[in-house]
C-alpha cells in the first residue's frame, strides 16, 4: 500500500474511513471516578461504561463495523438449521483462510474448550510461542501443561526484535523429543497477546511445520490476531513485502493443519471458527459442537453476526482496513518511548503495552504493580485499560502466587473506534502519572476467585495512595474532567 505523506514531514496515522454513527462518552469528575474504583474492587474490569471515558480494556468485541458489516447484518437468514449466512461465511473462511472445513463457536475460547476436550489429556504437554489466558485455563482443566518456548529477548521489553512472537525452534525440537507421544500439538499464537501482541515472522512458522512433519505432530494455529500479524509480515519481513495480504494470509494457515479464531478481533464482529481442510480433524469435534455451542450452522453465534463475520473476513484483505489498528498502535507507543515512558517496543497489534515494573519500579511484584498502575491511570484519566501480568496469572497447587514474566498495562486500541486527539489525550495523562509515579501504592487481593480470578476479582490498596493521587491532580488540573 502506498504512503500518505504530510509536507511537514510528520508521520501522522491517516484514517482511511470516516465516521457516520457515534456514541456518546461519559468523562466524569476524578471524585466520581475513585468512587466507582473502589465500588469495582481496584479491577477495571468490574468498571461500568458510564464511567469510563475512553475504553481501552481490549479489542475484543470492541471494533468498528464498516458500513458493509453492518448493511449484511439485515440480510441474515434466521434457520436453526442450513442457514445461507452459514454458508457464506463457509466461503468467506475459504476464500481468505483457505480451509473448507468449518465448525462456528460462540468465542475464542469456545474453540479452545472443544480443542482441550478432543485433544488434551491427563499428561499431555502443549508446546507454543505463548500462551493466553484462556488457551491456558482450557489445557489445565483438562488436565494438560505448556511449555512456552520463545527465544530469550521476547521477553526484553524494549527491543528492535521485529518478531519478538517467534518460538524458538530449537528447544521446540528438544521439547517434542523429550514429551514425545505426549504432545497432542504444536501451538502458534499469531501476534503473542499477552507479551505486547507481537508477531512471529512466516521464515518461523515455516521452520515450525517442518519440525511438525519431522515429528508428525498436528500444528494448531491460534489466528485471533492474524491479520495485524500478516500485515507486520507485509512490513517487516523482506521476501513478503511485494505480497498482497490474501498471499500471507493464506501461507500462514497453509502451514496449519487446524486454525482457531475469535471473530471478536478478527472481522470485526462476534463469534469465532475452528477451520481445517482434513475431514478426520473436522469429524473428531464436530459433536461436541451441538452439545457446547449450537447446531452446526451457527454455533451459538447470530446469524446477524455470522453475516457480519463473512464481510468482515474478507475485509481483512483490504490493507488499508487492516493497517489502521498497527499504525494508530505504532503512533501511541513511539510517542510514550520518545516520551522516556516505559512501553514495549517494537509496537506490535492490539495496544501499547505499558511496563509497570519499570514505570513503578517502587512497587513489589507481590503487590501487583501493574494492577495498581492500570487503577491509577483510570483514577486520573477516566481511561481503562487492563492488567496483564501477575493478577492475570495463577497460584501453584500450594496456592504460591506464580509471578507473571512481565507486568504489563494494557492499552487496547480496538479497530477504527478512536480518534487521534483520544489518543493524545491518553499520551498527556499518561506523562503526567509517569512524574506522579512515586504517589501510586500496591494493591492486594479481598476476593480472589480460583479460575480466571483477574475478571472478577476484588482487590484493595495498600494504603490511601489514591486519595493522595487525586489531591495532586486536583493541584495540577484545578477544576478540569
Ligand atoms: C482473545 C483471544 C482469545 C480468546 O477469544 P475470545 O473470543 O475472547 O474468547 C484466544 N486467543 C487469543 C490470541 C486471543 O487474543
């Protein structure tokens, strides 16, 4: 895709859409705000909208539409069974997945759920780049581990590592000859959510299916964020740079023998697939569909949303459709590095990922410094974002917390939602609580469930640390939202 370049010499993201239906956002006092904090137990995802002013929770079920998505919405065929939206989104899945086989789930993680049933048992190990909350819960509830396997700078937060999602391939092969029959699969994440969405390169994927055949195991691809991760290909991977994002796309789930999906990140709309093109993978779960999800035709999903998955997958070949996440993306992390502020570099997909272990270095590991950084940013900015790292982890079998690799804020930038003066509104606040950092305190847990626990999770502050940060705003910002 060619550039749009400003005379000034600016590299400003350009949005290749406009806006034609509007929500109304709600920026409350920062005295409403703590209120709300502390009725969401310090857990911004127990937050209501009407107190949040800009919702950079997640990009899951949170992008735009494009007018097409919407306009198919009406023409949906309401059948329980053989529904024509079934079949076109069947065509749209082949068309740019390349797979003829289709089971519809309501969700990622449904996917995942039908995945560990039918494959994972007591003892099995799961090889993959990284792991996602959800992808983890499944393999442990049935019975299953990970091991992750990334070369050792994925993990360095800031880095020029273009391909900081690739697996390691080496220690991948010590890990198939060591676990041998008990690995069911090989897993890739495309875009590694929870180390900063950063993609893996089509050179490792490659190098992972030759090492599947080797070993004759089933690889399994996780294309949540597949097409950010293709057009990072496109950008930053010298042999793919002439190719179309249809090409890339489909060499990357060629390289799959199954592809999984949510169709809340992916397309734009609400639901998810698990595809393949070998009938022995697509007959081996197709029962547990009517028995989790829904009839095979639409798998728990609307038909409304299934039409609006079609489009949307297809707009998924449209460059400047999907360069507009990654390059909003890169704006907002370049400025905050160019800033000093702590941010995982390079950007990648989803968000820019802020380190709270740097940016509140003063704060212990054990008392979640990026759980409380995500609350103080709500507290002073209205924004929300989501804590990634040790409240989104798990305790042992002897209930010791496991300390999560990285202590990431996530600042979710869903597809085509915000404007560019949002973002620098973000970028503002976000420098102010880097000077204020000292005032921000730990957190620690007053409910913590035992799965999932960083949903629903209540937690509290270790001392009056957000009373202080409202005072010194107050100072700061006089009488302003
Ligand atoms: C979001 C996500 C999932 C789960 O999808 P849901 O639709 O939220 O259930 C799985 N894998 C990855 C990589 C994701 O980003």
């Amino acid at each position: 895709m060619q550039k749009v370049k400003f005379y000034s010499g600016k590299e400003i993201p350009l949005e290749l859409h406009k806006v034609r239906v509007v929500q109304k956002l709600h920026l409350r006092p920062i005295e409403r705000r703590l209120d709300a904090l502390k009725e969401a137990g310090f857990n911004t995802f127990r937050l209501s909208t009407l107190d949040v002013f800009l919702d950079m929770l997640t990009d899951s079920g949170t992008n735009a539409m494009s007018d097409n998505q919407v306009a198919a919405m009406f023409q949906a065929d309401d059948a329980y069974a053989g529904s024509q939206s079934f079949i076109k989104l069947q065509a749209a899945v082949e068309d740019v997945l390349g797979k003829k086989y289709l089971l519809p789930v309501h969700q990622g993680r449904a996917a995942e759920n039908i995945i560990g049933r039918t494959y994972i048992k007591k003892g099995s190990v799961v090889p993959m780049n990284y792991h996602f909350t959800t992808t983890l819960a499944h393999i442990l509830e049935n019975g299953g581990s990970i091991v992750e396997l990334l070369y050792p700078d994925a993990l360095k937060l800031q880095s020029d590592n273009p391909f900081k999602g690739n697996i390691n391939i080496e220690k991948l092969e010590e890990c198939l000859i060591e676990h041998g029959e008990n690995v069911p699969f090989i897993r890739m994440e495309a875009s590694t959510n929870l180390i900063g969405g950063q993609p893996f390169s089509m050179k490792n994927l490659m190098d992972v299916r030759v090492i599947a055949d080797k070993y004759n195991k089933m690889l399994v691809l996780d294309a949540s964020l597949i097409g950010e991760n293709a057009y990072l290909i496109k950008q930053r991977e010298e042999q793919w740079k002439e190719n179309s994002m249809g090409d890339i796309l489909k060499a990357m789930t060629g390289l799959a023998d199954l592809v999984y999906f949510s169709a809340r990140k992916l397309s734009s709309s609400r639901g998810g697939g698990i595809c393949t093109n070998q009938k022995s993978i697509y007959n081996k779960m197709e029962a547990l569909i009517p028995l989790y999800e829904g009839f095979l035709t639409y798998g728990g999903i609307s038909v409304r949303e299934i039409e609006a998955m079609a489009v949307g997958l297809r707009e998924t070949l449209d460059e400047s459709m999907i360069s507009q996440s990654p390059n909003f993306i890169k704006h907002f992390v370049d400025r905050l590095d160019n800033l000093g502020i702590p941010v995982v570099t390079p950007a990648g997909v989803l968000g820019c990922h802020v380190d709270a272990m740097q940016f509140c270095d003063h704060i212990p590991q054990n008392e979640y410094p990026a759980g409380a950084l995500a609350a103080a940013f709500y507290l002073i900015s209205g924004v929300r974002g989501m804590e990634r790292g040790t409240v989104s982890s798990v305790r042992d079998e002897n209930g010791v917390e496991l300390m999560a690799d990285v202590e990431l804020v996530r600042l979710a930038i869903p597809r085509r939602v915000f404007t560019l003066s949002q973002i620098e509104y973000a970028i503002d606040r976000l420098t102010w609580l880097y000077e204020n950092r000292n005032l921000i305190g730990g957190l620690r847990f007053t409910y913590e469930p035992p799965v999932l626990r960083f949903f629903m999770g209540g937690l509290e502050p270790t001392s009056d640390w957000p009373s202080k940060l409202l005072y010194k705003f107050r100072q700061d910002f006089g009488d302003s939202l």
